[in-house]
C-alpha cells in the first residue's frame, strides 16, 4: 500500500516500512521555479497543481521513479514523506498520481 506522511512522523511508521523522501531536491519534488511561484503567491494552488503533474510527466527519471514505488508498494507497506505536516503540499498530488499508476483510483 501507497500511503503519505511527513518528516517529523517517521518515527511513527511502522517497523519494517519504506519510507521515500520526495522533497527538494529529489526527482520527484518541484522545480525551485514553481517551489516559489507558489510560496511568493504568484499562482494559486490549482495552478501549481497543473505544472506540478505536468512537470512530473514530462520527467522520464521521475515516471521511472513512481513506477518503482508502485512495484514496492505491491508487495508492502511505502510512505512517501516531505515536509510540511499538512497540505497544501506536492505529496498530496502526487500520492493521486501513484494511486493511479497502481489502478486504486
């Protein structure tokens, strides 16, 4: 199972998950440019969420990356963690975007 948490929690998981940061400056984290797009209030969040998916879809290295996710979250328990607690946060888009690389949505 696929599921989202965030840094100051990983103490929390259970024994034996795998935990995969996708924050900056990992693959799968946004671009510096829309990182501050967003926090200088320049688009809305529904904005970010467009670049965000189409950034990560038009990155081969990051589809190689969710792809390996889903093929671990078959067999068990990932959580994929950044750093804010609550949203908004990419982790929430992108947790969508894993689920229905797995067929859950």
């Amino acid at each position: 199972m696929i599921y989202e948490t965030y840094l100051a929690n990983l103490k929390n998981l259970p024994a034996g998950a795998l935990k995969m940061r996708v924050a900056r400056p990992s693959r799968l984290g946004p671009s510096k440019e829309l990182l501050h797009d967003w926090k200088d209030g320049k688009i809305t969040w529904d904005e970010y969420t467009v670049r965000y998916v189409n950034e990560i879809s038009s990155n081969s290295a990051a589809i190689i990356d969710i792809m390996t996710i889903v093929a671990f979250a078959k067999r068990k328990d990932v959580f994929i963690y950044c750093y804010e607690k609550n949203p908004p946060c990419h982790r929430f888009i992108l947790l969508d975007i894993i689920k229905k690389a797995m067929g859950n949505v």
